[in-house]
C-alpha cells in the first residue's frame, strides 16, 4: 500500500490484493476517505456476486456486482454524512481477462505486445464529456467556471454548488446526488501473449498521452516502468501533484512456452484492432480463434449512468437462499413485500414485470430516485 497527497480535497492511495483463486485487485483512490472504500468496496462487489458460480458465469456476473458494489460503498459513505469523496479505479485480473471499473478521471490504459495502446476507462470530466454535461444539468445541477466577483470566469467547468469538476465519485455529499457513483465499465481478454496495464492519476494524463506513457516504460520491468511513467510525466509537466502510478504485467507462466507466430499474412496490419463483441454462446470458439492471432477481444462495456439499466432484468436476481429477496445493492434480506422492482416506475422498463427483479430496499430506491434527480436523497450532511 502506498499514499501520497494529490489534492486539497483528496489523496492518492492504491492496494494491490491476491484474494483467493488468484483474482488480482488493484484500487487507485483520491481524497482522505478513499481509506473507507479500500476497505469495504471489494467487499461489497464480491457479496453482489452469487455464490457457486463457474469461473465463466463469475467473469459475466461481474459487471452488474460492480455497479452494485460502487453504490454501496457510496450509500454507507455519505450515510457517515462524510463530505469529502473519491474517485476510483477498480482493476480485477483473471487469467486472461480483464475487467476495469472507474468513477473519476484516473485512467487505466492496456499496451499490448504490438504496441497497440487501448484505453480501457472513459474520464468523467465535465470540461471534456458532454454527455455527462447533460446528464447533470438534466439532473437539477448548475454547470459553470468559477466565477470571482467582479472578474472572468477562470478554470476548468465545475459543478454547483461544490465545485468539483467531476460527474462520477464516491461521496462528495456537498455537491449534489446528481454526482454519481455508477461506475464506466469494461471487461476485456487478452490474447496469450498477455499484455501491460498502466493505472495512473489524472496528474500523469495531463501530462502525458495514453501512447506516450506506454512508449516511455516499453522494454522495462514493472516496478521501474511505474517510475519512468512518474518521471516522464514530471519532465513534461514539471508538477508533483497527482502523479501517481501502477504498473501491472500480465504475462505467461516462465515455465510455459508461447504457442508458435501464426503464418503473416496480408492483412496482418488488422490483427492488431481491438475486436468488439458482447457475450454470446460460441463465445469460446471465439476466443480461441482470437488469441491464437493476438487480437484483445472485448466482451462488456456499459457507462450509462442510469442504475436501472445497469441492474438489468432478472426474475430471480434478488432472491436468497432464505426463501427472501435481497436488495441488489446493499444485499440485505427483504419481504416480499419490502422489495421494490428496480424498473418501477421507469422509461427503461417497457419490457419488465412488475414481479421481475432486481429488487431495492426502499433506502436503495430512494437514492437511485436521487441520483436521477426526481427526489432529494434523505441523506443528511452534518
């Protein structure tokens, strides 16, 4: 575990865990209370995910078990009525598959052995993601520049009241529920010849391209490719603030042995995209076909930041083994009666049952009626 200071409001913090069947999480947080979501947000995404799964059920149960996990974490954070916030970078590892979470502006890039450089988060700036523009103006925010009294406007587009010039966090309860916690996610596979992922703080984006970080640590070893990235970013920017960096190496096995290159071909230019594919069942043979050329293939990306469409629907997501619901967020055990269908009353839900989970206590539904601005959240800042 490493700290260091970022911002006035925020410091950096990343953690990197092997929980068991090797699943690798690493977490990039900012500000004071990014110590309250290391602790208890891996915890949340893993109690989102049913037990007994096989391996590749798990990898596609993910998804919605982060969004849940993301909005839990947040609920139980301003319930502490904290109002400082985090951003985060959630970064599982699984063989080949890679599944990437994030809330704020750190960046999580994949730099392959072709050298083809593929962002795998979205920056939820306000200054650069006009549809997140929207959605919060939509949501009952105020969007702006800092306006000093008889002066200019001056810096980066901000949030009112708050400030913040993000849309997305954990937290920041003195900014509005219209900043919300549902995370952008992706989840992608490498081929067998692995990859490098770099995770780093806004500081080193401001200073660097995602091409040009992965071309300054290409050839180097993990730990001293983090240092070079930090350094290359202080060079250009000549700023220590918010540079902080993760390097990760997904490689073979050293006692196993790289299948042969496959025969060049004219196209081979191609083999380098990244190929675009959702879930389906000859997903394996898929796979199989793509890695044996070194193509990444991407299996989910979803950044909508309605909490009904990330929940999705399922007539037996909720239920227990109690005979009882459960709250698809926070996980605790509801009536049939208390539940309440998360497309309830929703313009997604042309195609849900009244009876069709998932299901929300009614805590949970009020903060999803919040972060779409139709109610005030009940959550009181102290």
């Amino acid at each position: 575990m490493c700290c260091s200071i970022a911002k006035r409001r925020r410091l950096f913090l990343d953690e990197n865990r092997l929980p068991e069947n090797s699943w690798e999480s690493f977490f990039q947080f900012f500000s004071f209370w990014a110590i309250y979501s290391r602790d208890n947000l891996l915890n949340h995404v893993l109690d989102a995910i049913p037990r007994g799964l096989k391996r590749d059920e798990w990898l596609q149960a993910l998804p919605r078990a982060l969004v849940a996990g993301f909005v839990k974490t947040d609920k139980q954070f301003q319930s502490k009525g904290l109002m400082s916030g985090t951003t985060a970078t959630f970064v599982i590892v699984d063989r080949w598959t890679v599944t990437v979470a994030s809330v704020g502006d750190s960046r999580c890039i994949l730099d392959t052995p072709d050298g083809v450089v593929s962002v795998l988060t979205v920056d939820h700036r306000l200054e650069e993601n006009t549809e997140e523009r929207e959605r919060v103006t939509a949501s009952g925010g105020e969007v702006g520049r800092l306006n000093v009294i008889g002066g200019p406007e001056i810096g980066p587009l901000r949030c009112w009241p708050g400030g913040l010039c993000l849309s997305r966090s954990i937290g920041d309860m003195d900014v509005g529920e219209f900043i919300v916690p549902i995370p952008y996610v992706k989840q992608v596979k490498l081929s067998d010849r692995g990859g490098r992922l770099i995770i780093a703080s806004d500081g080193i984006w401001d200073a660097l391209s995602s091409e040009h970080a992965a071309e300054s640590c290409r050839r180097l070893p993990s730990e001293l490719a983090a240092r070079q990235v930090v350094k290359e970013a202080l060079r250009t920017r000549g700023l220590k603030d918010d540079t902080t960096c993760v390097v990760v190496d997904i490689v073979r096995p050293d006692n196993s042995l790289p299948p042969p290159s496959p025969p060049q071909k004219t196209h081979s230019k191609l083999r380098s995209l990244l190929y675009k594919a959702k879930f389906r069942g000859s997903a394996n043979k898929l796979s199989k076909k793509l890695s044996a050329v070194g193509i990444v293939e991407e299996l989910f990306e979803e950044g909508s930041a309605m909490l009904a469409e990330r929940l999705g629907n399922d007539e037996t997501a909720g239920s227990s083994t109690s005979g009882l619901f459960t709250c698809a967020v926070c996980q605790v055990d509801l009536a049939a009666s208390e539940g309440v269908p998360v497309h309830a009353g929703s313009i997604f839900s042309t195609g849900s049952k009244p009876w069709q989970g998932p299901f929300l206590c009614v805590a949970c539904r009020d903060k999803k009626d919040a972060m779409e601005g139709k109610r005030p959240s009940g959550i009181k800042v102290i």
